[in-house]
C-alpha cells in the first residue's frame, strides 16, 4: 500500500482511498467513516522529523535558485508525509507561497545592477503571466485524461531537458564571470602600474620644470616691452581707418552667412513645419519622463493593478467554475455548457490582456528608441514577433503546468535567460511570477477547505527559515564571489534531483497499479 499514494506525483484526479480499518491505509494516515485520514501534526513522526531538515535545505536552494521548486516538494510531501491527493497540492501551494513571498519581500526594493529601476522585470512578467494562466488552464482541464505513465514520461523528458538547458547556461557563465574577473583584475594592475608610472615622471621632472619657469618669465617680460611699442603703433593706425569708414557715408553691409528667402516661398510653412516637429520632439520627452518617472518607484501602479486585476480574475474563475471537490458558486455542473463557456471567457480574457501588454510593450520600445533611452545589455526590445513568441512559449509552459504540474519557475526563468535578461533579474522575476500564481492557488484551496491549517502553518514557517538561508547566505555568497551563475546552477541541481526521483516514483507506481489492477493505458474521457 505505501506506494500507492505515489501516483498523486503526477497529479492525476483521483478519488480519495476507501479502507475498512487503520492497516488499509499508509502510515500517518488512519481509517475514519471508510476514508483515509491524515494525522494531526503533533506527534511528530521520524520521517516528519527528517523532512524539517530535507524540505528546509530545498526551499533554500529553490528560492536561491529563483525556482519554487514545486516538483521536489510535492514528491518530498508524498514520500515523507503520506498526505492523500487534495491534502499534498494543498500543502504544496502553502510551501511554495511562503518561500516566495519570502524571498520576493527581501528582495522586492532591490534596483537593478546598473540601471535606476527595479530588480524584478514588470514589463516581461506583463507578457508571460496571462496566456501562462490561459495555457494552466488548457493543461488542467485535460489533465484528467492523460494515463500516468504517459504523464511520467512527458515530466520526465521535460524536467531532463530543462536540467540540461540550465547546466549549459550555468557552465557558459561561470564562463564569462571568470573570463570578467580576469579581465578586471588586469584592468586594476595596469592602472595601478601606470599611476606609479606617472607618479615617477613627476617627481623626476620637477627640477626640469622649475628652470623652465625662469626662462619663461624673462621671455615674457621681454615680450612685454616689445608689446608696448607695438600697441602705440596700431593705435595711430585705428584712427586713420576710422576716418576712411566715415567718408564711406555709414551704409550697412549684408551679413556674408545670411540665407536669401525666394519671394514666392512662404516662411508661414517652414515655421509651422518646424513647429509640428518640435512638438512631437517635446511629447517624445514626456514620455520619456514618465517611462523614467516610473522606474524610479518600487513597483508602478499600472503594473500593480494590472497583476491585481488577472490575480481577481482568476480567483473568480475558479469559484465560478468549481471544480470535482468543490462545487461552482452559481450551480455550474461540471461538463456542461455553461462550464466549458466560462473556461472559453477565461482563455479569451486573458489573451486579451495578452495583447494588451503587447501593444503597450512595442508602443513603450518605439519611445525609448526615438529618444536615445539608456537600455541595459539584458532588455527585451519588444517587437510583435518576439511578443508573440513570448505568448506561444507561455501558453505551452502553462499547458505544461496545469497538466505535469510543474512550478512556473521551472520555465519562465529559462524563458527569460533565453531572451538574455540578466540572471539575477530572471531569478527574482520567476518568483515574482511564482507568487502571483501560488498565491491564488492557495486562497482558492484555503476557500474550499481543502488545506490542513496546522499542517500549513507548520510548513508556511518552514519554509520561511529555508527562504532566509537561501536569499541572505547562498545569493549572498554568489554575489560577493561575483558568482551569480550559481544561481543557475542551483536551479540544474533541484531539476536533476527531479529527474531522478520522478522516473523511479512513476515506474513502482506504474508496478503498484498493475498488481492492482488497476493500470491505465489508453486515455480517458473529458467528462
């Protein structure tokens, strides 16, 4: 029986375990009305003990790393806690909420390494967050039908792909931090080099300059007499000209660099020619002004209210829909008309925010350009077909999400490290976004009462203390050693650890089910 929990790491919609009595069901688990029950969380068990320690050390590394690190947490939940299947994800979303929101707080007043602006990158996370929710969305609707062992091997590749990606990343780096270091370092010695130089030429020049000085001044006292002459003589000569000027009758001469205007070439159009182009010119600079005006905050309103306003909308979306354990607010059955039209009034929703964002994007890059804005070497400068790539990208990786699921941070940070942003803003953005999403995750299950509250609490603390150690010593320690390729190769660690464990978990589950009877080859009905 223990292995069979396993199966909820794929996040399959599974009814809850019947048993008969308290041996049906795992450990830590008993059998209550013929339903598994989890314990309370006092006494601590000894794997319960072992994960405090375990879980702490993946919420540092995950945070650090820029990750939520959702797939290591989800099977640690299953493995060590035996949670049943709405219990682990309930679970899942507290953990990964708390770290986030842990790490984004510290690090949210941080500006960007070499530019007057925050750290966290707004204007991407405008373009990936809403068709990400769309693609999360598709993913869990289809999620359902999928067979395990196809969902094991689909996670298993992609999980191996982006551990790979990341390695490669992290070595091309660490690369070029070592290759910069060395390039600095030779910068320092050649300068120290040349004021010591310098210093030198000073010092042996002095006495050589001190005799320069005394030549210098008999030249110029002899020039000074010879000025005296000279002056007398070209006073009498001014007088002389000044009576021929006289004699001329005083006309004035044409200036030799003043323009002649045809006659039949009206000066109205140039001037208001010239008018128009000054005031484009001087609206160009407003809103450069007002593109500066905003960067100098924390966080604009415009990008406030608009994560606020997809962060709503989700939540309504899910209360209205409902879902298998909980019911729609408005009596939508599952599978009828109204519920797949409420998830067709979604998904254009937030396509439509989508195309928002990209036409603001464009719109805000065309400024900066006309008027010579100070981009950084890892800016996106927006065009259509890079937000359209953006948009296709997100909305598969939230199709990846909703059906493996996988953590967002698992995909944006090496979306955004493909788009070259700077590895310490890609960090920060994937959490900013991983909050956005595990925060609504969470409210919704907190509303349907599908989480343990002393469970969660006890985890929201947990991962907390590993959020600190993350973001205070490791990110600490990658910086001072100006080693923030380290943070990417954290990242490799947790999906190669993931790697691992998936594969193995998936193959004694698949084992489990078919001694069970119960394995499943072909896909299932939506409904």
């Amino acid at each position: 029986m223990k292995f069979q929990v396993l199966n909820l790491l794929l996040l399959l919609t599974l009814a809850e375990e019947s048993c008969k009595v308290d041996s049906d069901c795992l450990s830590l688990n008993h059998c209550s009305n013929d339903t598994c029950i989890h314990k309370d969380l006092f006494p601590l068990s000894s794997l319960e003990i072992l994960s405090i320690f375990v879980m702490t050390i993946v919420s540092m590394i995950a945070n650090a790393g820029g990750v939520g690190g959702s797939t290591m947490i989800l099977s640690l939940m299953l493995s060590l806690h035996n949670f049943d299947q709405h219990l682990c994800v309930g679970m899942t979303q507290v953990f990964i909420f708390a770290g986030t929101s842990t790490a984004v707080l510290l690090k949210f007043r941080d500006r960007h390494p070499t530019r007057d602006r925050p750290l966290i990158y707004y204007d991407a996370l405008m373009e990936i967050v809403s068709p990400l929710l769309a693609g999360v969305s598709v993913g869990v609707m289809v999620n359902p039908t999928f067979p395990s062992w196809l969902i094991m091997a689909l996670l298993t590749v992609l999980v191996g792909f982006l551990a790979v990606n990341m390695l490669i990343k992290s070595l091309k780096l660490y690369r070029s931090e070592s290759l910069s270091k060395a390039e600095l370092q030779e910068k320092i010695q050649n300068q120290k080099t040349s004021e010591i130089e310098e210093k030198d030429k000073i010092e042996g020049g002095q006495t050589s300059k001190n005799e320069s000085e005394v030549v210098s001044n008999k030249e110029k006292n002899e020039e000074s007499d010879n000025y005296q002459i000279d002056y007398e003589e070209d006073v009498d000569d001014e007088e002389e000209e000044e009576g021929e000027n006289v004699n001329e009758g005083g006309k004035d001469k044409p200036s030799e660099h003043a323009e002649t205007i045809p006659a039949n070439i009206s000066t109205k159009d140039n001037n208001s020619h010239e008018t128009t182009k000054d005031r484009d010119h001087s609206e160009l600079e407003e809103k450069l002004k007002k593109i500066y005006f905003h960067e100098k905050k924390t966080i604009s309103w415009f990008h406030l209210i608009f994560f606020l306003v997809l962060e709503a909308v989700s939540i309504f979306f899910s209360a209205v829909k409902g879902s298998s354990t909980s019911k729609s607010v408005i009596g939508i059955e599952q599978c009828s008309a109204g519920y797949f039209g409420i998830n067709a009034a979604y998904f254009s929703f937030m396509l439509a925010m989508a195309a928002f964002a990209s036409v603001y994007l464009v719109r805000k890059t065309r400024v900066c350009e006309q008027t010579n804005y100070n981009f950084d070497s890892g800016d996106i400068r927006w065009t259509y077909l890079k937000c359209l790539i953006i948009i296709l990208v997100a909305f598969g990786a939230g199709i990846a999400v909703g059906l493996l699921g996988l953590g967002g941070g698992n995909v944006i940070g090496p979306l955004l490290l493909g788009f070259g942003v700077r590895p310490e803003v890609s960090t920060i953005s994937s959490l900013f976004t991983i909050l956005l999403s595990s925060s609504t995750a969470a409210l919704q299950l907190i509303i349907s009462k599908q989480i343990n509250l002393q469970y969660a609490g006890w985890f929201y603390w947990q991962s907390v203390l590993g959020s600190l150690a993350g973001i205070l010593i490791l990110r600490r320690y990658a910086a001072k050693k100006q080693r923030m390729s380290l943070l990417i190769m954290c990242l490799a660690a947790i999906l190669f650890f993931s790697f691992i464990i998936i594969p193995i978990v998936g193959s004694l589950n698949a084992v489990k089910q078919a001694e069970d009877g119960t394995f499943q080859l072909g896909f299932k009905k939506t409904c």
